[in-house]
C-alpha cells in the first residue's frame, strides 16, 4: 500500500467488533512495513480498506489464525468488512 501522508490516500483500518467504531480502532496501517500482530477483543475484527486511484500498487495481504478457546468458529462469509463465522 501506498506510505506516507499519514495514510490519508491508501489503508487499511481494524476495529475490534462488527462495526467500524472509531472507538475501537486498533489500527490505522499503510506503507510498506509489516504490522505488530493484532488481537481482537472478541470474536469480531472489522476492516476497512480504503484506496484511491493516483497509484497501483499490490494491497495487502491479511493472514489470521484463532487463538484460545473457541468453540469450533470459522471464517464463512465476507459481508462489506465484516467476516462472520
């Protein structure tokens, strides 16, 4: 994703729940470094990617895995930013 500006033009934001809660946005990212891992505080991460069309560059790459106890949940449906299990 495109750096710089703040990420004013290219990002992607999280938001522990299922809507996107300025709130509870954990991160703001952009550019080229690779995050510190995020950990939702439930069993709901939120994510907004935004991008404009000055520059192509690849997006991102998102990787997760469950963590703790959870009761067999699973990744079904991508619905607008939000996945549910």
């Amino acid at each position: 994703m495109e750096g710089g500006n703040k990420c004013k033009y290219d990002y992607l934001e999280v938001s522990n729940g299922e809507t996107r809660d300025s709130a509870n946005q954990v991160a703001k990212l952009c550019g080229t470094e690779l995050p510190k891992p995020i950990t939702s505080s439930g069993p709901y991460l939120f994510l907004k990617f935004r991008s404009d069309s000055s520059m192509a560059f690849k997006g991102f790459k998102l990787r997760f895995s469950k963590t703790g106890l959870l009761c067999g949940s699973k990744v079904v449906q991508f619905d607008g930013g939000l996945w549910r299990a």
